[in-house]
C-alpha cells in the first residue's frame, strides 16, 4: 500500500507534520525546566526553579485546587449519569432514541462561548459565581457527551443474555448492575471518568465566566497572566497540564490493554 | 430481544437529562428569552437585532470569522489528507506513532497549546530564531499578533479533528479497488485522482464540515494570538459580557452564530446519516 | 446428589391462550397446553415459530400481551424473572467471563446467600455431576464450547429449580459432541427429576431427548405428543416433512371407514393407509408413509411380504449413498416420487438406475392426511 504516491515523499511529509505537532509541546516541556526568567530557547541551564514557583505560589496552588475539586465533581456527576444514560441506549425500549443522543450532545455543537455566557447571565443572579460545585456540575455537562459515547460502545460489548442469566439465577437488578455490568464494562468506565476529569481539568471557556474571583482553574490562570506578560512559570503549569494528559492516555491505553486480555474469548 | 417491563432501563437516563436541562437547557434558554424581552416590545426588539446584525462590527467580525474558518479548513484539510491517508495505510509501530502525535495534541488543554504557539512565535520565539539562524530572514518575523498567528493556532488545534474523520472514512475504503484500478492499467497518479480521492470525498466534507463549525465559534486562539484587527464574532460576543455588559447584543449575536452552528451541523448530520443508510 | 434435587411434584407448567405481539405482527398465537412436573418438554419448530418467545415469556423476559402462564398452578405474571426461580441455559452460554467456573456456579448460591460451606459442598456436587471438577478454576475462555455449555448447566442446576428452560443450548457444538452432551443433558435431567422444557430446531435431537414434543409453526402448537406418536402418526403434511424423510402420495379420498381410509393417485392407484383427522370423501389429500417402512424389489421379482397391502410400480430414476442407508427414488406416476430408505447391508440391493421396480408398504405403515 502506499504506492499511489511516492513512498518518500508521503514519508518527509508525514516526519514533517509530526515534529510540528509535537514541537510546541515538547517545547514547552523543554522551557518549563529552563532556568532564566526571560523565554530563550534552547536553556543556557535547567533547574525546578518555576516547578517550585507553581507550587509553592498560594494563587497558583489555589487554582490548582479549585481546579482539581471541579474536576472530581464533574468526573463523579458525569460517569454516574453517563453511565446509567448509556445503559437505558443500549437496553431499553425507549422510543426517539436517536433524538434523545442528539440531545445529549448539545454541549459539544453548541459553541463553548455561547453555553458559557447563559450559565454564567443565569449563574449571577444565584450568587453561583464561583460556586466550586456549581462550576462541576456545568463541566460534568460537558463531559457527559464524552462519557456517553465510550460508554456506549463498552456497554455495547457486555452480552445480553449475562444479565439475563443472572437474572434467572436470582440475583437482584441492582446485583446485575454490581456483579456483570459494572465489572464488564469497568476498562469503560475508567477511561470515561478518566476522559472527563481531563475534560473538565483543561475546560476554559466556561471557568472564565464562571470562576469569578475566588474560583480560579489553572487554565483560567494562565489566562489571566498571559494577558499580563507570558512568565516562565506558565510553561511549567503547562508542563503539569501536559503530564496529566499523558498519564491519562497511557491508564486509557492500559485500560483497554486489561479488557482485550479479559474477554479475549467472549461468549459466542 | 426487546425489554420486558421487569427490565426496562428507561428510567436511568432521567438523572442524564435532567442534569442536561437545569445545568444546560434551562439557562440558555433563560438567557435568550430574558435579553431580548428586556429590550422593550417586539417591534424595539427587532430593530436592534437588526441594528447589531447590520452594525460594522459585527460584520466585520462576521467576515473575518468566514475568512479565518475558510482558510483554515483549507489548510488544515491540506496537512491532514497525507497524514489520514498514512494512518489508514500502515500499521504496528508506525501506525501508532503517528497517531500518538495526532492523539496527545488532541488531549492537551486549548490554553497550553495556544500558549506553547505564542511562544513559538514571538520574536524571540524559536521560529524566528532558527529562521535567522538558516539565514532565511534577516529580522525577526511578526506573527503573534497578526492574522498568520491566528491561522497557525487554529490550524494546530483543529488538525486532529480532521484527520480523525479522514481516517475513519480512509479505512472504510477497499484497498482492492486501488489494485483494481491499476490492474486495469492505471498509473498510481490516475488511479488516486479517479478513485481514492473520490471514495475519500465523504470524510472530506464531513471533517471540513466539522473543522469550520469548531473555528467559526473560537475565540481563545484568536483573542490570545490576533491583532486588533483580527477579531471573530466569538470574541465579540465575549467583549460585550465582559467588557461592555451589553447583554442583550450578546445574545443577538450568540443567536446568529447558533444559527449558523446548527444549519451547518444539520447538514453534517444529514450526510453521515444518509451514509450509515446507505451502508457504506 | 440428593441435595441437587428440587422439590417432589413441583415444577409443573400450564400455558393458557399464550399470546404475544411485536406491533402488527402475531409472533405467539393463543398456545395452550400442559407440562408435567418431571416431564422432559420439547419445543420443536422451524425459525420464527414463536418456540424462543414462548420460553422467553415463561422466563419473564417478554412480556405476555395475552393468556396466562400457571406455574404449579399459580398465575407468575406478575413475578419478575429473578423470583420465578427457573434453571436457564442460552445458546451462547452466557458464562460470566470475569468470574471462575467456581463462582459461575456458585453464582445463584451466593445470590441466595447460602453459607460458603453449603455453597461449597453443592458447587462440587454440580461439577461432578457434569464432569468439569478439574476445571473450577478455569475462566471461560480457557474451556471449550460443550465445557462452557456444561459450565452453564451446572450453574442452572445447582440451586434446584423445578423447573429448567433450555433456549437451543447445543446450537453451537459439533455433531458429535451435540449427540454426546444430549445423552449427558437428558441423564443429569432423569437423575435429578426436574422438569425441562427444551428449545429447539433439531428434530433429531428433539425426539432423542424428549417425553413429549410439541411442534410449532407460525406462533401455534401443531401438534403435542409422544416422539414416536407424532413420527408415525403426524396430523399434517408439514409435520410429516418436519420430523424426517415423508412420502407424501397427492391423491382423492375415496372412502373412510372408522380409521380406515382409501386414496386415488392421479394415475389411478388406490392405496389403502390409516385415516388421519376430518378426512371427508373426494377431498384433496396426501398419502403418508415413511421411507423405511418401504419394501423395494425389482419388477417381476417376489416381494417379501405379498400380502402388505400397497403395491406401485415404477421406474427407478436415482438411488443415493447415504453411508448406512441407501436411498431409492422411484417414479410410480408421473410427477409422484416414493422415497425408499433400505438399510445398507448386502451390495446386491444396489440397483440399476431406469430398472422398473416395484415398492410396497403396509396399510397400517401410511397415514392419509387432509391437504
């Protein structure tokens, strides 16, 4: 395959595309272990002098966790109801399913700013601004339609007549959902809530509006100073950020590496 | 086999939606109802819609958000063809290297990648430093700040949104029509034109499709990447919040701009649908 | 195994004008009839008969859209599955992957919450009794399809239910192993007393293993009876083909006597053969017999039993080689082809194709079935 086009020339090209995609990020990698306070590429010296800023600064470590504290609640709140959501798509009867799905994934075609503005035009007047649960919950709506379609695709692996059988051999409905589903479909499960704690973690849009003054995430930080002037020690909040992408994509690959090797010979 | 009424799941989708309606539904409803009835009767109200529809800002904002989001469809259609075209052609490591470099972008915060471009492009960014160093230029290129800055932050940003929808449809396609087609004598070139890009043309309209819904409504890359001149209509909508507390041009605008999001989003919808239809 | 065995005479069903409908479509019809606490109950039918939605509604996981279903004369309508309390085994298996065969069949033990020790004592007992001791630790996808199918017996057994619902469970297996595991199914069934009501498409396997059988077609009960009954004596034509190898000789009915009927062929053969049900004088009809039941001789040679009954002569248009049987199509009328099955036992009976041949059956051999 491949020889439509010259094999080399698809080959630079694609060498081409993936150093630039990666080159931002390793670059701010490489930036957030520099030493000097200006921004001069490639680092005279490394050291963990912004690492130490970041943490030890009061503001950055109270972003850090608003940040994490909405992203548990959105995480919670959007797996619990996704999960049970997927589930009635997959097993029930219920009719204008297709519409119900659409519905669901509003808060990802509707544009961020547009959600961000009504929550926060109705959030104000509630005194909701900067109410750290309150923020959760408008995340986990962003991360339901997230935790719905990898749900739906690993509820959709669990074999019907497992819950039937367990249902012949007396257990309870909620014993089904506890002993097979939940179980089965737990590599699912995992890589959603992991998915939406990301989701939520790296949200900006809404953070903005809604944070407030006392509410601020660590995006709607950087945000903020950036506005101001582009300090070294972003690179390494972005850094951290950075990681946290990269240990949730390697549980994910690991979770899904735990569910092939689980089922690898399913029921027929 | 259908549901008897002992195991009907209906009822667990009821937290979903109700979280969906108070935390989503009900406050962009709110929004829009209570700004555009604040504004007095209906006969005020559809005048100053008209006059913020019709107002230079927002078409200028209009205008350059079109331009931004076409060209950046147009680009980013351009860099991901080969890459989805790779992707659905290779497997094993190579497969997944490139798709590792697709994927981690593609999970990393908006705000860190838009940052890591600012500081790539700065005048003192790396860019222009390896730039002068090649002897290419002899001063430092502006870019932040100007519509070339905007344009590399968004094409960044929506490239894996692209070659994702690529690949899927570039999968779908039968590696034996290609041999088919040369087996009848076609060179790789003419075989690619009359047969695999046509077969690939539905990836290619949905992901642009997908790519010029997203950037219609940005507003980070280009408020934190653009130049005053370089202004979207997402940034609009979000200077009247928070700097002008003009509400109701907010939701004028959002509404213009919902509207244009959803009748582009309809067609999206309307053609993977009759796609799945069709089996392909 | 006294401890696997379900209660004395429990286990008995009724069904009453069970019906059930997916929109306009009637997919069971108003069946009724009656299984014996005990009794080994065979639902036999072609796809789409309706015999896996019957068994889903007895299981409660259909609803029932009319009709009743008594189960030791109680109305379970309204009990959800996991209180009815049946044995059940799908086709899949539908083994829990993530769980040992162990706590596969300690499963509805556990569910009871039963003390361990019990649990353990009566999981060994299941077990032994389908032979998988060796394999309590196994996962699912370490055993094989019959393993995995013996799995799902025990565990559908092992908390003694009266009452045993089979969807098709050998669908999946080999031939061999599908003969082998009938035989084990049937055992464990007679040892441990339980009634079993056996889904299925097989009529092989449906008249190996059954007490009864009842034949459905179209969302009704064609017929209910013993094996043997309904293989000699099936109430239509549809049956008749079902079950085996039929001959079916169109013809008139030219008289009925009590039980005895004649029939005129279209060549103007009279054959004489057992009257089934409602036949009526010059009505359309089919002759039954089977194959084996047959005689075959060349034309002109001594038939074995001159005093059979029915004789026809025909030209022999094809004989088949079916490994212990040798099956003969003879043409005795135009268009009218008797199938004769003779056991493959001297060369000598292998025949010339085109030699005319004369075949020959008793009268108490055929039934004559209204059209």
């Amino acid at each position: 395959m491949g020889a439509y086009v010259p094999r080399r020339v698809l080959s630079i090209c694609i060498v081409a595309v993936c150093a630039v995609l990666m080159m931002p990020i390793v670059i701010v990698l490489i930036l957030a272990f520099g030493d000097q306070s200006y921004m001069r590429f490639p680092p005279s010296a490394y050291s963990l002098r912004w690492f130490a800023l970041f943490f030890g600064d009061p503001r950055w470590q109270h972003a850090l966790w608003v940040s994490l504290l909405i992203a548990t609640v959105a995480c919670v709140i959007a797996t619990v109801f996704g999960f049970f959501a997927a589930y009635a798509f997959v097993r029930s009867d219920m009719r204008g399913k297709k519409l119900m799905l659409s519905f669901m994934l509003l808060p990802i075609i509707i544009p961020n700013v547009i959600t961000a503005i009504a929550m926060y035009f109705m959030a104000a007047p509630l005194k909701l601004v900067g109410n750290v649960f309150w923020i959760g919950l408008c995340h986990a709506t962003i991360a339901l339609p997230i935790v719905l379609l990898i749900l739906l695709s690993s509820l959709q692996g669990v074999d019907v007549n497992l819950e039937r059988a367990a249902l012949s051999l007396g257990s309870s409905r909620i014993g089904v959902f506890t002993r097979v589903i939940v179980p089965l479909a737990f590599p699912g499960i995992l890589s959603a809530a992991m998915f939406a704690f990301l989701a939520s973690f790296d949200e900006l849009v809404i953070s903005l509006f809604l944070a407030g003054v006392r509410s601020e995430t660590l995006p709607v930080r950087i945000w903020n100073s950036l506005h101001l002037q582009i300090e070294p020690v972003i690179a390494a909040v972005s850094a951290f950020l950075i990681a946290l992408t990269g240990l949730v994509l390697l549980l994910d690959a690991l979770a899904r590496f735990v569910r092939v090797t689980r089922l690898s010979r399913r029921t027929a | 086999m259908r549901p008897s009424r002992f195991n009907d799941g209906t009822t667990l989708i009821v937290p979903a939606v109700l979280l969906l309606a108070l935390v989503f539904v009900v406050p962009l409803i709110w929004f829009f109802v209570r700004t555009l009835a604040g504004i007095g009767t209906f006969p005020e109200i559809l005048s100053h819609v008209w006059s913020v529809v019709t107002s230079k800002a927002v078409i200028t904002a209009m205008r350059t958000t079109n331009w931004i989001s076409l060209i950046v469809t147009l680009l980013v259609l351009l860099i991901s063809y080969p890459v989805a075209y790779y992707l659905a052609n290779n497997r094993g490591w190579r497969f997944t290297l490139v798709l590792f470099c697709i994927i981690v972008p593609y999970f990393t915060s908006i705000i860190v990648r838009t940052y890591s471009w600012m500081v790539l492009l700065g005048r003192n960014g790396l860019v222009n430093q390896v730039l002068m160093q090649l002897g290419l230029i002899h001063q430092p290129l502006t870019m932040l700040y100007t519509e070339v800055g905007v344009l590399i932050g968004m094409v960044y940003v929506l490239l894996p949104y692209m070659v994702l929808t690529l690949f899927a449809a570039m999968k779908a396609i039968d590696p034996s029509l290609m041999r088919a087609a040369q087996g009848l004598g076609a060179g790789p070139l003419y075989a690619f034109a009359r047969v695999y890009f046509p077969l690939s043309i539905h990836g290619v309209v949905s992901g642009s499709l997908i790519v010029f819904i997203l950037s219609i409504g940005f507003f980070i890359t280009p408020a934190l990447m653009g130049g005053p001149s370089d202004v979207m209509i997402a940034m609009l909508i979000e200077r009247s919040v928070e700097i002008t507390f003009d509400f109701s041009s907010a939701a004028i605008m959002s509404l213009l701009l919902l509207f244009v999001t959803l009748v582009l989003y309809s067609i999206y919808y309307r053609l993977t649908d009759v796609r799945r239809m069709m089996g392909a | 195994m006294t401890t696997l065995e379900p209660g004395k005479d429990r286990g008995g069903i009724e069904l009453r004008q069970l019906t059930k409908r997916y929109g306009k479509e009637t997919v069971v019809d108003g069946i009724s009839t009656t299984i014996a606490a005990g009794e080994f109950f065979s639902m036999l039918g072609p796809s789409g008969s309706g015999k896996t939605t019957t068994l889903m509604m007895i299981a409660g996981f259909a609803d029932i859209d009319g009709g009743q279903i008594l189960v030791d004369g109680a109305d379970i309508a309204d009990m959800p599955p996991q209180r009815r309390g049946f044995g059940m085994v799908f086709q899949n298996y539908a083994i829990f992957p993530h769980l040992s065969v162990t706590d596969n069949v300690a499963f509805p033990l556990r569910a009871r919450r039963l003390p361990s020790d019990e649990i353990g004592r009566r999981v060994r007992e299941a077990l032994e009794l389908v032979r998988l001791e060796r394999f309590a630790d196994r996962y699912s996808r370490q055993l094989s399809g019959g393993q995995q199918q013996r799995v799902a017996i025990a565990r559908a057994i092992v908390f003694q239910p009266s009452i045993v619902l089979m969807d098709e469970p050998l669908g999946a297996l080999d031939k061999n192993l599908r003969f082998q595991m009938q035989v084990e199914i049937k055992e464990i069934q007679r040892r441990l007393g339980m009634t079993v009501i056996y889904v299925t498409h097989d009529q092989e396997e449906a008249m190996n293993m059954s007490d009864r059988i009842a034949i459905m077609n179209h969302g009704r009960i064609e017929q209910v009876g013993r094996p043997a009954e309904i293989y000699e004596n099936p109430t239509s034509n549809f049956i008749a083909r079902f079950l085996g190898e039929a001959n079916l000789v169109p013809g008139i009915v030219e008289s009925v006597d009590s039980d005895v009927a004649t029939l005129q062929t279209n060549g103007g053969l009279v054959l004489r053969a057992r009257a089934g049900a409602d036949l009526r004088v010059g009505s359309a009809a089919h002759l039954f017999v089977r194959p084996e039941r047959i005689d075959i001789a060349p034309a002109g040679e001594m038939m074995t039993n001159p005093d059979s009954g029915n004789f026809a002569t025909g030209r022999l248009i094809q004989t088949s080689f079916l490994g212990n049987i040798l099956r003969h199509a003879v043409e005795i009328e135009p268009a009218v082809v008797v199938t004769v099955d003779v056991k493959n036992s001297r060369a000598d009976l292998f025949r010339a194709v085109n030699q005319a041949a004369t075949v020959s059956w008793l009268a108490a051999d055929g039934v004559i079935l209204q059209r």
